[in-house]
C-alpha cells in the first residue's frame, strides 16, 4: 500500500483503493525476429467506480515506496476483482509500439502481478487524493456511498506457509524472493502449491571446486507441436546450424534448459539458445552441495514459455516457420530443476566446459525485474 499524506485530517477515515499491477518483459516474435520490451502497469480493480478516480497508478508503483499492510493500519479496504488479463489489456495496447506487420506471437515472461492500495476519502462532496492530499477534478456522484463499499482486511487474507520442512521439520532455506525453498538435512526441495508446499524434481551436477556457485536452470523435455523436434538432430535441422549432423544425433534426446532466475531478456534469451545448441549432458546427483545455491525465482511454468521464443531465435529462416510457430503448441513431459556449477571470477560466474558466463553486475540487479 502507499502511504497516506502526513497532512491529512486525523478524524478523516481513510478508503484505499485496489490496483492490479503488472510488471514483466513482453517477448514479441514479428517476421523479422524477436523484440523485447519491459511492461510495468497497472489497473483499477474495482467495477462501476466514478471516473474521476484514475485507472491507473502511472508512475506512482515505480516511484514511491510500498509498505505491507499490518493489523494496526487505519482506513478501510476495498476488496478487488480478480486479476484478469482483461483488465489490462487496454494499458498493454496503449504503451506497445503501432508496428506495420503485426506480432506473429507474444509471450510474457518473468511477470509479476501484485495488488496495491491508494489512499483516497470523501470530504464535501469531493474525492481526495489522500497522497497529494488534493482533489480530484470532478464532484463525487450522489450514488456513490461509502458504506455499501465491499470491505475486506487484506493481511487476514493473506495465507502463509510454514517455512519447515514437510519431511523431517528442519527449517527451509531461501531468499525473500525464492520460489524454491531447500531442506539441507533431508536433501529435499519445496515449493508452495495453494496452502502447502510440494517436493520438486531436482539434480545438482559436481562443483570443481569448494568455492563455486551452484546456479538452477530448468531442464524441459517437451512434445512440440506442430514441429517434429525431438532429437538433437532436428534441432540442428530446423536451426540450419553450421554442424555436421552425427548418426547418434538422431537418437540422443532434445531438451531445453531455461535459467530458473530472473535476469535481463538479452541475456536470457542468450542462454536459452546458447544451452540449447550445447545440449549439455552433465553427470548429475540428487545432492545438494555445500556450496552456494542461487535462489530460483522464475518458475517452471514460465521456462516451458520461454521454449517458444527459442525457437523463433534459432530457426532459420525465419520466415519459412512462421505459420509454424503461430501454431505451435508447447506440451512438457519432463521438468527437472538442475543445478550447475559456475566458477566466481572478478566480475562474471563462468561455466568452462559450457563456455557459457554470467556477469555478476548483471545478475545482482535482476532483482528489479
């Protein structure tokens, strides 16, 4: 929620206000390649509500700070609509770019929807923006009374999943923002599903050294339709890639390695592709290191996306797969979150048999995606 201004009057009762915010990076395939954009809205969350009051926050969730709603904060919350699409879809079309072709296919990666109270209240007859402590241009409409408003108090509404591990009760570790927590007595990992957290499939490959960095992609092996890719050799086909195809490419089995963090779109789109085409075949265990674990902060769901969008960077040409890709269909028959060795250097984690790097920079400010 934003804070209310200091200024307000004390006797005044505070209405916040539920905006759906949206924040992601938008990855657009036209005919002549991939466009990568950052999307970062929001949206009023009620229906019927007067039109002086603004549909969206602006810059107001970029600029000003947020603090987490706790028993003791005053004022009256109204309860949302559910987050749809819809909602936003008009903000989506007023800030993406008016193209001559239009997308062949888009895809949302990484988002993040949040919902954030904005104080507003009602003195004489005008709607207050109870940040600025100003009014909004226009006069309150007699319908409009706050006591039929839907009321809810969020923070007890909020669920909450025990941090300890459903197997053995030892405490989880994770960051803030992980979606994955690891148990490092019973050698498990856990994610929340609803109001429960369930046990993922999960490998670590061999550090060489004590000193590296364990950090999780998600290996997806997937049916794609309408494309017949199932080998590494028709991988190398349809990419027209400069290799000579071997006999055993036909049988060695295609799959796709996603980073499971959030990180800049070039750079993840790079890795996609780079993983892609290496195919690597570690010898991996079901053991997590003592070394360093990276937090896993994009889902898998998200990762099987991604998939569609590596294809339209390694095809070629592009524009003969097309009607292809407009039509393909991602189906995952095997997720496994796997975790590979990178060893720290001055300014970037490197991967030497990969010959894959990942600059620290980099991946320190992910955090702001």
């Amino acid at each position: 929620m934003f804070s209310p201004s200091p200024d307000i009057p004390k006797d005044i009762e505070i209405i916040y206000l539920p905006y759906w915010r949206f924040k992601g990076v938008r990855y657009t395939c036209y005919p002549t390649g991939v466009e990568i954009r950052f999307l970062d809205i929001s949206a009023l969350a009620l229906e019927g509500y007067p039109g002086q009051i603004p549909f969206s926050l602006g810059f107001r969730s970029q600029a000003l700070p947020l603090k987490l709603i706790s028993s003791k904060t005053q004022g009256q919350f109204v309860r949302p609509l559910e987050f749809k699409t819809t909602i936003l879809e008009s903000d989506r079309r007023a800030m993406s770019d008016k193209k001559k072709q239009d997308p062949v296919f888009k895809e949302d990666i990484g988002e993040m929807v949040s919902l954030i109270y904005s104080p507003f209240y009602i003195i004489k007859n005008r709607i207050i923006d109870g940040i600025l402590n100003k009014p909004i241009q226009g006069v309150v409409p007699e319908e409009l009374d706050s006591s039929t408003l839907d009321i809810c108090r969020p923070e007890k509404e909020t669920l909450f999943v025990s941090g300890l591990c459903p197997d053995c009760g030892w405490d989880l570790e994770g960051n803030f923002d992980s979606l994955v927590l690891i148990c490092r007595n019973c050698q498990t990992l856990w994610q929340s599903r609803g109001n429960r957290l369930g046990k993922i499939k999960y490998a670590c490959a061999e550090p060489g050294h004590s000193g590296d960095v364990m950090i999780p992609f998600w290996k997806i092996k997937a049916e794609i339709t309408p494309f017949a890719m199932e080998s590494y050799a028709d991988l190398v086909r349809m990419g027209n890639l400069p290799k000579s195809i071997q006999p055993e490419w036909e049988d060695q089995e295609l799959y796709f390695w996603t980073p499971a963090f959030k990180i800049r779109p070039k750079v993840f789109l790079r890795l996609n592709t780079q993983l892609a085409i290496a195919q690597p075949v570690p010898a991996l265990a079901k053991k997590i290191r003592k070394n360093i674990h990276l937090p896993i902060t994009l889902p898998s769901s998200e990762a099987v996306q991604s998939i569609k969008i590596t294809l339209a960077s390694l095809v070629r040409p592009l524009k003969n797969h097309l009607p292809g890709l407009l039509r393909t269909r991602i189906t995952p028959k095997e997720i496994t979150l796997v975790f590979l060795p990178f060893e720290p250097g001055t300014h970037e984690y490197f991967h030497q048999g990969l010959n894959v790097s990942i600059n620290k920079n980099i991946l320190a400010l992910s955090n702001n995606l």
